[in-house]
C-alpha cells in the first residue's frame, strides 16, 4: 500500500469455515433459493390469473390430474425428510461415518421419486397443448422436476465426494449442511405446487 | 491401500498450519507485495486470460463489451434516424426498420445498460468496500460469459438476416408461433434467457460480496452510498428477472412445443405477456437507474468535497425506490381496457416513486450548496445529469396519469421520456463515473479538455435529438413505424432529432478516442487523484491484482478523509494462498476466512455447454435433454476439487 | 402524399371531449412541473455559484464536512412536502380528469365495432333492426356532439385505436374486448393511426374519421345502406365481372353482388372513402391503379396478393370499383 499503515488486531485465528449464515457459500444457496421460489411465485400467480377466466377450472369440463401418483410422491418426499435431518445434524456433528450411510440413500430415494413422477406426468389426464390449463400444469410438473433433478444430482456428487478423504474437510461438512437445507426448500416448494395441480382442479 | 485415518490426518494438518505465512509487521510493504503477487496473479497467456477470476479483469470485460454493444445500438439508432429524417422516405424498409429498433431497444437494455452496471460494480465493489476478491469470483466469470454468448447469438443471428423484429418486448400475439414464423423471436427469447441469468448471477456475487465480504468496521451505516445502491440493485435483480425468465421460456414453449399459455383461442391470454414482461420491465429500468444515482452520490461528494448531505434519508430513498419500482407495471398497460379503479392504484404509485427520487435530488444539491462544488468534467456530467433527469421525470409524472397516458402512450413523447430518464439519468452519470474511475482503472487520467468538448456535445446534442420527440408524440407520431406522412408537423421534429442523434453519436466517438488516447498516452495518475473519501483510492492507480497488501479497517463513512495520515489495517491472513476476510452483515465484525478460488477454464467451459444448450433448444426440446449433459459435467468439474488430499487450510482450486 | 384533414391528427387539436380533457390536465401537470423543474435548476445554479469564504465552507479541508447548513434540513423537509403536496394534487387532478371522462362517455347513442386486422380496419355499424346493420372499412363517420361507442376486438395481434384529436387510445386484444367513447365537437375530419405495433405495415395502418352534424350522418347511413351500384357501361361490367368472379371476391364483400368474402375490407362503397389502403394513399384513380395493379410493392407484406391482371382487366377493375360510391 501507499499509504503508512497501522496495524490493529490479527484475524489468524478466525475459521475458515461455519455453518449457517456466517458461510458464504450459505448466501449463495439463499440467494438461488429466492429466485426459484419467486420465479415458481410467479408461475402460481400465472396459474391463477388463467384460472380467473375460467367458469370452470379444469375448463370445459376436463379431468382434474389423479391423486395417486402425486400423493405418493408427496408422502415420498415428506418421509425423506427424515433421513435429511439425520445427514443435516451429522454434519454439524463431524459424523462422516452417518453421511456415508445416508446419502447413498437420499440418492436412491431419489431415484424412487422420479420412477414415481414419470407416472405423475402419466396422470395429468391432459397434454400441454390442450389449453393454457394443461400448459401451466405441465410447466408447474415440469420445473418442479426440473428442481428435484438438479438438487438430486448435486447430492450424487456431493455423496461421491463425501467418500474420498475431504469429508472430513470443515468446508464440505458445510457443503453437507447445506445441501440438506436446500432439499428441504425443495420438498417445501414441492407443497403448494401439488396443491395447484391436484386439489385446486378440485375445488 | 492402507485407509485413510482423519486423525493421524488431523495431526499432520495441525503442524502444517503453523507453518503458514501471515501478513502482519513482520512481513509488510515490498517483500508481502512480491508474495502476494505471486499467489494471486493468474497463468499468464490465453488460458489464463480466459480462466481468469479476477474481479478487476472480468469487470473490465463486462465495460469494454457494453461499450462496444453501445456502439452497435447506437449505430442502429442512426441509421432509424436517417429513415425518419425525411417523411415517407424509403431508405429503409419497413422489415428492416423493425428489426432496427428491436435490436436496438434489445441491445441497449439488455446488453448494455445492465451489463455495464454490473461490470463497474463487479470492478469497484470490492476496492471500495476494502476486500480482495469479489464473493464467487468463478460465477462472476461465468456471468461475464453468459452475457458475452448471448450478445453473440443476437447479433450473429442478425448479421445473418435471422434477428429479431417483434419489438424489444416482444408483445403476444406478434411474437408468437402464428404471427411470427421462423426463429427470430426465438432468438430474441433465448438472449433473453442468456443475459437474465448472467444478471442473476451476477447479482447473488453482489449481495454476497457487499453483505459479507465489507471491510472491519464498515458497518452499513458507514458502506458508500454506491454500495448501498448496488446492494438494492442486486436484489432487485433478483425478484425480477425470474418474471422476463419465465415470459419469454413461456413464449419459447408456444412456440416451439405448442403450449398455450398467450394463446387466446385456447384460454391463454395475451395480457399473462404484458403483466409478466413489465413485472420485469418496470424494475429494469430502475436496475438501470439506481447504479447511476449511485455515482452520482460518489461524484458529488469527492468534488463538492463533503459526504451527501442526510446519508440516512439517501439510503432509505434508494430502499424505497426499490420497492415501490414493483408497484407500478401496469402503467404500461393503461390502454389494455382493464378495470379504471384498478388503474387509480398504479397512477398514485406512480407518482410516489418520484418522491424518494426527489429526495436524493435535494440531497445531492444541499451537498452542492453546503460545499465547494469543482466543475471537473465528472461533475459535469453530474450537472447534465440533473438538468436533464428531471426533465425526464417530470414527463414520467405526467403519464403516470391516465388520461394523459391514454394521448400519449406508445408515441414519441414516451420515446422522449424514457430517453431523457435513461441517457439524462443513466448514460450522464456512466459517463461521468466512467471519467472518474479511469484513472484508478487504467493508471492514466482522460484527457481533460477532449472531456469537457465531449459532455458539452452529447448534453446539447441529447437535448436536440430528443426534446422535439415530446413534439412529435403530441403532433400524432406514433412508436416504431419506419415512415410517416408529409404534411402533419412531424417534418420538423424529426429532422432537427436526427441532427441531434448525430452530434450524440459524434460525442461517443469522442468519448471513445479520449478513452483510447488517455489509455497509451494520458498523464500518469498517482493514486488517489481527485482527493477521495473511499477506500479503492487507498491503492494503487491500477491496482496490484491482490487490491489490498493488508485488508484496511474502517472507522467511518469517509475513511480516507478522516484517517489522512495511517491507515488502520488488520493482520493474519494466508500469504502464499488466495484468502480473503469476511465480516458479519450488520456489524462488519471479522468473522471467518475465506479461501478464494484459483483460475479456471470451467466457467468458460460451462458456459459454451449452457450456451450450446440453450441455442439448440430453440430448434428442438429434446436439446434441453441432451445439452443438459455435458452442461452437468462442466458443472461438477467446476465445483471438483483438484486435489483429493485435505490442506491445512482449504484451497479452492 | 398529404391530406388535406391531416392536421387533425394532433393532441392539440382539442375537437373531441376526450382530448379537450387532455388538454386541460396537460396544461396543469405541466405548470405544476415547470415550477418544480425551476425551483431544481435555481436551487442547482445557487449551489454552483455560491461564493464561500475558503474556512467556512462544510468541505473536508476546513475539518468541517460533517457538519451540515440547518437550513438544509429545513429545506429537506419543505421539499419532500411540497413534492408530496404537488403529486397528490395532480394525482386529484387525474382521478377528476378520470371521471370527467366517464361522464362524458355515460350514455352511448351509437355503438361501432371496429376490428383490428394486419392492416387494416373492420368497421361495423350496430343497430337495433338488423336491416340497418352497416359494414365498410378503414373509415369511419360518426355524428357531432353524440357519444359513440365504440368496441374493439381483433382478429390477429395488438393493436390501438388512436385519433389523436378526439380522445386517448385503447388497445385491440385478440381473445378481448375492449372499448372507447368519443364526443366528437368539431365537425371535420379526423385521422388516427394504430399506436401498437402490429407487424411490417404498422406504419400504415391509418384510419379517417369523418365527423358531420346529426342529419348529414343519418344521410350517410342511408347512402351506405345501398348495395353496390350497378354496371352501367361495358367496361365497368367486365371489371363487375372480374372483381366478382376471380380472386377479389374471396376476400372482399360487395353487397348485392356475389362477392362475399370476409378475410378483406368491404368494399360496396369503397369509392366513397377518402384514402386506400388504411390511410396509405388518397383516393384517386391513379393511386388505385397502383393498388390493385400490385398491392405488395405498394404496401410490402399486406394480405393482398399481388393477383398478376392483365391490363385491360386492371381498366375493367379500377372503372368499376370507381362506381362503388
């Protein structure tokens, strides 16, 4: 610098890594977090304008979705919860042993889901062509999977990585703690879009 | 192969991390330079440059590209602008002359004004909140990139007779599959898809950065003005790109696979377009806005030589700003035939976003009064500013009201109006920032006189071009058509418009050549040149590529004015590795250090996947399938350490 | 290529209700911001020209930048209220304009459905006896000093209803319907334009409204109600013939003769308006000979093909469509 210093206190001892809000990459999740759940706010606020033309919702008179795929899916996920706290609470812990249990799990859940959402798709009793109804049903199914598939996929990477010796890295504890958070906003999203596509026909 | 045992790992690490070398008394001044330089300095050559992850580096690329985009939509403009010089003339055709303002308000908007306000924040951001790196230097890379690939496919899709020409907010049903065959609205939609994401990344790297990477003792009531004005720019990209986003992926799927979410026979609706697009649009323009006010905050206080007056009441207007610029879409849709009432609610929001705009005007002309204003050509432009900005509100408040909007909508009064809100308010102070921060940027000062004629031609020239458009809309001219007939008036406003286009376009240049010339042969700029408060000029004119030798501690909103002599610095971070600290949000206490990741070629990488991706996807869904594949594997290589063997302190590589 | 109504395409030219309203709130918004514009630009010029001995200014080489005028704060205060103050009192002033309007529109006499087409426009006169029901196009007569009504729907994208002179505009929505009332107060002729984009011809979607006092409209009423005229030499009957037996009667009507198409304007007393086209050409032998000749050089990308007639057929056309009066 150009300018004399003086020099005040010494940060060495400070971490370098924490969990929760004091993380950054913890902003950089919130931050995606915000978008996508504005970004699917936006999509409700669609599926209710369109509605609000309709005398009757399905229109003309149309079948409401089937309930059963998507309350199984719905049932899945909010089950798989469980073992989502279970990994959250081991990172926190230090407990690679119980993430090297549980995440191959939380894959294979996942998997288990989109066999269950190929069938939801199935269900809809419309194609996306067939008005502006089966369009927004289609794009809420549609991005939603979109969601699940990018979480599901982080968390393989992040199962594999979780193996090899930097699991016991503070920083990918962190990551761990993290990638729970953000499969927990998934399945939270996941409520209210099941609302309006199976119940909301419905009403 | 004997299995790894963490403790006896633990142990190794633990005698490693003694051995780190920190910054601090011992190693200061020219030797911490040198090893500084060596740890934060990039490969050099091309991979290197293209891997770069240097804030000052990407955020140079993001100014250049802007300027250059400015350039080509300002050219468009001329060229519409010698077609409407004369009536019913036929230099152009109506085809071409639509696909003209349509690149031109496209490129202007979305490759220029929010991409050159990102590039000086990703620049400054750090330096003047006193930190080393931007928070996710390799997103921000790959911002840069996005936005690069999406500019490219617009305009390659131009040059090759395939550019869009729906206007640049596509409104339904024109754009859609019936009334606009082939793929130009699909390549107006997909740049649409690039840029919104580089923005949105580009803008999780601000919050991320401002809220948490400030220097000790920045508490938010001590961070610039600028800062604050980026931080509510950044969250408002944030709740309103995901809005164009989804328009234009809806419009895409109509057209592409057959939704019908904007068509009216089978129950879509046209106005989902409108409400979506200007959901978006309307903040948009304020993203635009807010950047600006925040240099003018700068500026005005480094050459009236005192802080803006009421820091408090500066800050809360740019809050309000923010939110209330989501109050107020549907005043572009006050001639779509919905409920009156509803409309009174948009007219009086409306107009009370002029009321936190006014204050900061106060605010900045109080400091002007209470200080000792020097007219330096940044101030200039400041003045310019304010002369014509308020013009340009003025003519916002009166079509905020309906009856007046329903004479003038969609006339050359708006084209008036927001060219004298976005140049007068925007483009004035760009130019002025743009001035101020040369030095530091470049290590040479612009060439004082070539300013001044410069900000003397585009203000006069601005004003010809665009005041007799508030005549032409009143006389009967209506929007985006190539030609109009002789004898209602419009003769005159159009020609003297043209002249005044021109001299703008001649002060571009000028701008252009001053830049140009200062840049190899400007006086040499020590560095801080103009006697500022804020901590990017505590370094270097450019600065090293680390920014700071020790991260400065701040003791007030004015530091460099008020600790003249040292500067209060703290000690204890990684010398021979990227590292930088980060501090809590409110407070700005130190809270943790953070590793800075090295260079890399996957945001580059993931950005031609993404890119390939999206372009394909305009001809087939099933790309969105297959492009998703190799964009996936950019993306886990991007994030896969190098190395699988744990560092004493981690290294993100 | 000038009309002789084309003055009447102004917001000055204060000849409806609607516009007149315009004018007066204009005048208002724009006093009350002139006074604001000048009390910036002398608050501006007083900062920049203030002479201040070099200790007592608030600046960072006398020590005192954080200290501030208490007039400033004064002054803050004031300002923020009289801004505040002035924005409500043009946001009344709008709301009162609002219902101004609403007034003068409340009781329709007359309802008009125009329907927006790339590029042109439908006109259709609605009456209670379906006998009286009126079809024609791209011109519109309407009766001094009476409310109309007018509806507006669309056939393909957006467009605008917009005569400047008469009142604001309103959109054309395919799927919606939406409306305007105009009171016209001057009896001339008016010419508007379509104000969204619409396509390639935008630029020439124009349209000329003919306002006349009450009997005049009735008489014209009258006049349109005749079906065309009937050949009355041999030219015009072989152009009778082409025009209703080839390409032009599948899109074009001509009442009481075969052509019945419904895709292009009515054209039973196409002679009758003032311009061709949608206000892209006045009415004139010559300029019809251009139009019919070969519509896509004229007007590029318009929905009329450019048929390929021989030249004596094109004489035949041109003389009978110069009977449909």
């Amino acid at each position: 610098m150009i300018r004399p210093v003086r020099f005040t206190e010494d940060v060495a001892a400070l971490p370098t890594h924490k969990f929760g809000p004091s993380s950054l990459t913890w902003w950089g999740i919130i931050g995606f977090m915000v978008i996508e759940g504005f970004a699917f706010g936006l999509v409700f606020a669609a599926y209710f304008f369109l509605m609000g033309h309709e005398a009757s919702w399905p229109p003309g008179g149309r079948a409401p979705p089937n309930l059963l795929a998507g309350t199984l899916f719905t049932i899945l996920i909010l089950l798989s919860e469980i073992p989502n706290t279970r990994i959250k609470l081991a990172a926190r812990e230090g407990d690679v042993p119980a993430i090297r249990r549980l995440m191959p799990l939380m894959v294979g859940i996942g998997l288990v889901l989109f066999v269950i959402r190929g069938f939801e798709f199935n269900s809809l009793n419309i194609l996306w062509t067939d008005t502006a109804y089966g369009s927004v049903i289609w794009a809420l199914l549609l991005l939603h999977t979109t969601h699940i598939l990018t979480d599901w996929y982080d968390t393989v990477v992040l199962a594999m990585l979780m193996r090899t010796p930097l699991a016991y890295e503070g920083r990918r504890l962190v990551d761990t703690d993290e990638n729970c958070l953000y499969w927990r906003y998934v399945w939270l999203l996941w409520l209210p879009i099941y609302l309006l596509i199976y119940w909301v026909p419905r009403l | 192969m004997t299995p790894y045992d963490p403790r006896a790992d633990e142990q190794r690490l633990a005698r490693e991390r003694k051995k780190i070398v920190r910054d601090g008394p011992d190693l200061t001044g020219a030797r911490l330079a040198t090893r500084l330089e060596r740890a934060w300095n990039r490969p050099p050559g091309l991979l290197g440059w293209l891997a770069t992850v240097d804030h000052k580096e990407i955020g140079r690329r993001y100014i250049v590209t802007a300027l250059i985009f400015l350039a080509l939509g300002g050219a468009l403009a001329l060229v519409m602008r010698l077609q409407l010089a004369r009536p019913d003339q036929d230099l152009v055709g109506a085809a071409r002359f639509n696909e003209l303002f349509t690149m031109h308000g496209s490129t202007m908007m979305f490759l220029f004004a929010v991409p050159v306000m990102e590039g000086v924040a990703v620049y400054l951001i750090p330096l003047m909140l006193g930190t080393r790196s931007t928070a996710f230097p390799r997103l921000n890379a790959f911002s840069y990139y996005m936005y690069l690939f999406g500019g490219l496919m617009l305009w390659g899709a131009f040059v090759l007779n395939v550019g869009p020409d729906i206007g640049w907010f596509a409104y339904t049903p024109l754009s859609g599959p019936q009334f606009s065959p082939g793929k130009r609205a699909d390549v107006w939609a997909q740049m649409i898809t690039f840029t919104e994401i580089s923005a949105l990344a580009a803008a999780v790297v601000l919050v991320a950065t401002i809220l948490k990477c400030r220097a000790p003792g920045m508490t938010l009531a001590r961070m610039p003005l600028y800062a604050w004005a980026m931080l509510v720019v950044a969250v408002m990209i944030i709740f309103s790109m995901p809005a164009v986003a989804l328009a234009s992926s809806m419009l895409i799927s109509d057209r592409l696979v057959g939704t019908n979410f904007f068509n009216a026979w089978e129950h879509g609706d046209n106005l989902l377009w409108q409400h979506l697009f200007w959901f978006f649009g309307h903040p948009e323009v304020y993203i635009i806005f807010l950047p600006a006010t925040g240099f003018v905050s700068v500026i005005v206080e480094t050459f009236c030589r005192r802080p803006v007056f009421a820091y408090p009441v500066v800050v809360l207007a740019l809050i309000s700003t923010g939110i209330l610029a989501f109050g107020l879409w549907v005043h572009h849709m006050f001639a779509t035939g919905l409920p009156r009432v509803g409309y009174s609610f948009y007219t009086a929001a409306s107009m009370t976003v002029a009321i936190p705009t006014g204050l900061q005007i106060f605010c900045w002309l109080a400091t002007m009064w209470d200080g000792r204003p020097r007219l330096q050509v940044p101030m200039l432009y400041v003045i310019g500013f304010i002369v014509t900005f308020v013009i340009g509100g003025l003519s916002g408040v009166i079509i905020a009201s309906v009856p007046l909007d329903l004479e003038l909508h969609d006339t050359y009064f708006i084209v008036a109006h927001f060219h004298y809100v976005l140049i007068g308010g925007a483009v004035f102070p760009l130019l002025g920032a743009l001035t101020y921060w040369f030095p530091k940027i470049t290590g040479r000062m612009m060439d004082d006189t070539l300013g001044k004629i410069g900000f003397w031609m585009i203000f006069l020239g601005f004003q010809l071009a665009f005041f007799p458009m508030h005549f032409a809309g009143l006389l009967g001219m209506p929007r985006r058509v190539y030609t109009y007939p002789a004898g209602l008036g419009l003769e005159l406003p159009n020609l003297l418009s043209t002249i005044g286009a021109f001299v703008v376009g001649a002060s571009v240049v000028l701008f252009v050549v001053n830049a140009l010339w200062s840049y190899f042969r400007g006086v040499p700029a020590p560095d801080n040149p103009w006697g500022a408060s804020s901590l990017e000029w505590a370094v270097s004119s450019p600065p090293p590529v680390y920014n700071f030798q020790h991260i400065p501690v701040v003791e007030s909103r004015t530091p460099l004015w008020d600790e003249p002599d040292e500067l209060p610095v703290v000690t204890g971070l990684r010398v021979d590795e990227k590292e930088m600290l980060m501090t809590t949000v409110v407070a700005a206490a130190p809270d943790l250090r953070e590793p800075v990741p090295l260079p890399s070629l996957w945001p580059l990488i993931s950005a031609i996947a993404t890119g390939v991706l999206f372009i394909s996807s305009i001809f087939s869904p099933w790309a969105v399938a297959v492009g998703a594949i190799p964009a996936a594997i950019a993306l886990t290589a991007w994030f896969w350490p190098k190395e699988l063997k744990r560092h004493p302190e981690p290294v993100l590589s | 290529m000038s009309f002789d109504y084309q003055k009447y395409q102004s917001a000055f030219g204060n000849a409806g209700v609607g516009n007149h309203q315009f004018l007066v709130l204009f005048a208002i918004f724009l006093a009350v911001c002139a006074i604001m514009y000048v009390a910036v630009i002398l608050f501006l010029v007083g900062g920049l020209l203030r002479r201040r001995r070099a200790g007592e200014a608030n600046v960072v080489e006398s020590g005192r930048h954080l200290r501030s005028d208490p007039l400033m704060r004064t002054g803050l205060i004031a300002w923020g209220a009289v801004v505040g103050i002035g924005l409500v009192a043009l946001a009344i002033a709008s709301f009162i304009t609002d219902r101004l309007d609403a007034q003068a529109a409340a009781q329709p006499k007359l309802t008009i459905t125009v329907t927006g087409n790339q590029w042109w426009w439908d006109v259709q006169y609605n009456a209670s006896d379906p006998s009286k029901t009126l079809r024609t196009a791209n011109e519109i007569h309407v009766p001094l000093g009476i409310p109309t009504r007018i509806i507006l729907r669309s056939n393909d994208v957006i467009h605008s209803f917009w005569v400047p002179s008469l009142a604001g505009k309103e959109d054309l929505i395919p799927g919606r319907e939406t409306d305007i009332t105009i009171v016209p107060q001057r009896a001339v002729i008016f010419r508007g334009q379509c104000a969204e984009f619409c396509g390639v011809q935008h630029a020439h979607m124009a349209l000329v409204v003919d306002v006349d006092p009450y009997p005049e409209f009735v008489n014209w009423w009258q006049r349109e109600l005749r079906p065309a005229a009937a050949p009355t030499n041999p030219l015009v009957l072989a152009g009778y013939r082409v025009a209703t037996q080839r390409q032009c009667a599948s899109c074009h009507t001509i009442a009481g003769t075969p052509a019945g198409g419904n895709v292009g304007p009515d054209l039973t007393h196409f002679a009758s308006r003032r311009s061709i086209a949608a206000g892209m050409m006045p009415m004139s032998e010559g300029n019809l000979y251009g139009w019919v000749a070969d519509p896509q050089s004229i007007k590029p990308g318009t929905k009329m093909p450019t048929i390929g007639l021989e030249p004596d057929e094109l004489h035949a056309v041109v003389a009978y469509l110069e009977t449909l009066k």
